[in-house]
C-alpha cells in the first residue's frame, strides 16, 4: 500500500479520512485546536491539558495527532494516539492503523485495527456500524496487498492464497447497507478473480459497477478485464471503449473545474463554496461530474469543515444580535477574531478541496490510462 492509497489491482483510492465528529457533538468546540497548541512544547502542552476534562484531553490529543499524521510524521502521531482513550479510543487505533500502513508495518497495522473492532461495540450504534465497517475493509486492504509479494528476483509476483482468503473474508463482513458497500463489492471482486472464481468476481463487479448514485469507475474497468479473461472479448473490448469515451469526457470536466477554481477572483471562497454545494446542493454540480465531486468531497475531514464553519456562523449572529456588545471594545475584538478564524478555515479547507479533486483527476487520468492500454494492445 501506498503512503496515502490503498493500492488495490492497480486502482489507487484515497485512504479513508478519519475526522470523526459528528453535527451537535459536544466536542466540537476543540476541533481547531491544534494551531494553538502546537506553539507550546510537549510540557508546556501538558501543563494546558492538565485539569481538563478527560473527554476534552482525549479529543485534543486526536487532534494532535491527526495533525502529526496528516504532516507524516507518522511515529510522532503514533505516540500521541497512543495517549487516547475513551470515546475517542476506536479512531485513534484506526488512525494508528494507517500510520503503520504508511510506514509498511502491516502486522502492528492488523493489531491496531483488531483492537479498534473489539472497542466499537461500546460506541453508540450508528458510530459502531460505520467504524466497524471501516476497521473491516482497510483490513481487508491490509491482508489483500500482503498476499502478494515479489520474489528474490523483484520479476516474478507471489501469491500467497491464506491472505487473500483472510482479505476475502474481510470485505464479506462489511454490511450491505453501509456507505462502504460498493467499494468493497468491487474491491472484492479484485481477490475473487486472484483466488480463481471470475464468475463470483464478475458478479462483484458487475453489481458494483451498476450501484446507482455511487462513483465507483474501478468496477467498470474491472468488469471489462474479467470478460476479457473469460474469453468474452467483443464484450470486453466494447467495455473498455464504452469506458474511454464516458470517462474521458468526465475527466476532461473535472480538470477544468480544477483548473477554474485557481482562476476565481476569490479561489478558496470558491472552493469552500463547492465543498458546500456537493454536499449541501449537489442538484448544483452539473450532472456529468457530480457522482466524481461529491464522491471526493464527501469524507468526515472536510464535512467537519463545514460543521465548523456553521459554528462560526452561529456565533456571528449571538454577536450581531447584542448592539451593545457588539460596539464595545470587547465585541470588536470579537468579530476580528471570528473574521480571522473563519478566514483561516476557508483558507485551510480549500486546499483540502483542491487536493481531493486533484487526487480524484489523477485517479481516474491513470484508469484511462489502463483502458486505452488495453485498447491498443487487444488485451489488458
């Protein structure tokens, strides 16, 4: 696995982005915390911690951990994660989970996930569905790059069919009905087709494939390898054309709005105000690449954004609603302050959006790549 994507038969996805709060959650005061925490040293940080709240002390840690996480300094967050217990317990390891990933530490990874099952349970339900069926699938991921590895060679890929099966069974856990479904059915499929069963990976993909609402382009590229494998190969090669000429027009409208977003006469408001449309107001994006954008925009790191941003907002208006304290000296410094924090929210939340839209055209730039390959040549 790659530092920051899953690597899965070739297709890179993002790997899952752990901001983990929901709308009303009583913590969401202390989740832009880490700027001003960071100025501290390690003692002096402490020294601010202590007496707190335990709940408040294990979100900030999150945070700050999240933070180093996010930089890749991966051991550093790793320590600090270690610190986090309570409610917050079950996205630190998945957290820690990653950091492992990222440094190639695939057993220590599988640790930190199991511990993170055996906890959710306690979370409320909901939570515990969602982050249950996310311990699974980047378990899953974890068991199915292991099971290949190269020989002394570096030219030769062994296949080692224990950890595909264990991947396999993995991805079966996941529920039906989680927002995780679809990536699994096709993730899936890509271990079937390993293990030899091309009807059960077809059947994966196929379905996948066909999900309504949901941007999954992988499956449909899968779908054609299949049948070019089972010999079906007018059908496959028909595929891979149907493939090149929808994703080609979705990839060239997702560069320009891309591109478009650094040419607005305010780039991060426009940013911000996409990130709020895709998630607010998608009948907005226009509808060749709305299934990409809101797909990209959708993970809990930048919905906290918006959350975040309503919070400011809330806050404007308590302040605007008192004139009094308003023309005061003190709710002068007030609205500066607010004015400056929401400036670096949008600021901060921008770059999130341009990177996510970025990596989502580079996905897919590297499908079409795949597909007309396999167009030239007859053959994937």
């Amino acid at each position: 696995m790659g530092r920051d994507c899953e690597v899965i038969g070739g297709a890179q996805r993002p790997a899952a982005q752990l901001v983990e709060v929901e709308p009303g959650h009583a913590l969401r005061l202390a989740r832009h915390v880490e700027a001003p925490l960071l100025q501290y040293d390690e003692g002096s940080r402490e020294d601010a911690l202590d007496g707190l709240p335990q709940a408040v002390v294990d979100r900030v840690r999150f945070l700050l951990g999240r933070f180093d996480y996010e930089g890749k300094d991966c051991p550093k967050a790793i320590a600090q994660l270690e610190k986090v217990r309570g409610g917050e317990f079950v996205r630190a390891r998945i957290l820690i989970a990653l950091c492992h990933v990222n440094m190639r530490k695939s057993v220590p990874a599988v640790k930190a996930l199991d511990e993170a099952l055996q906890a959710a349970p306690k979370l409320p339900e909901a939570e515990a569905r969602r982050l249950t069926d996310l311990g699974h699938m980047l378990t899953a991921q974890i068991f199915y790059s292991a099971s290949f590895r190269a020989k002394e060679d570096a030219r030769v890929i062994a296949g080692d069919r224990a950890k595909a099966r264990a991947a396999l069974k993995y991805w079966k856990k996941i529920d039906i009905s989680s927002p995780h479904a679809t990536e699994a059915q096709w993730q899936r499929a890509w271990v079937e087709l390993a293990l030899g069963d091309q009807a059960a990976a077809l059947s994966d993909a196929r379905a996948a494939s066909a999900t309504p609402g949901v941007y999954v382009p992988e499956a449909a590229l899968l779908e054609a390898t299949i049948r070019w494998g089972m010999g079906e190969t007018e059908a496959a090669m028909e595929s891979f054309r149907g493939f090149v000429t929808r994703y080609s027009s979705v990839h060239r409208a997702l560069t320009k709005l891309v591109a478009g977003l650094g040419k607005e006469a305010e780039p991060d408001a426009a940013a911000f105000a996409l990130l709020a449309r895709a998630n607010q107001h998608p009948e907005e994006i226009p509808e060749e690449i709305r299934p990409s954008v809101t797909d990209a925009l959708r993970d809990r790191r930048v919905l906290e954004d918006l959350e975040y941003g309503r919070l400011l907002d809330e806050e404007q208006r308590r302040l605007d609603s008192m004139p009094a304290l308003r023309a005061s000296k003190a709710g002068a410094r007030a609205g500066s302050a607010l004015a400056e924090e929401r400036k670096g929210l949008i600021r901060s939340s921008a770059e999130r959006v341009r990177a996510r839209l970025g990596q989502q055209a580079e996905a897919l730039q590297f499908l079409l790549k795949q597909a007309e390959e396999a167009l030239a040549s007859g053959a994937p």
